[in-house]
C-alpha cells in the first residue's frame, strides 16, 4: 500500500463528505 495514494483518496473522500454536508445545510 502506498502512504501516498491513500493520503488522496481520504482527501478525496473528505471532499466529498464536505460537498454532502455543504448540500444538506
């Protein structure tokens, strides 16, 4: 597993998980 590539996907998913509570409010 690289550090790397699953820093970007929990950047990713963190991102989305903003966008689903920025859309809620």
């Amino acid at each position: 597993l690289n550090p790397e590539k699953i820093g970007e996907d929990m950047k990713r998913l963190s991102l989305r998980l903003a966008e689903r509570f920025t859309r809620l409010k």
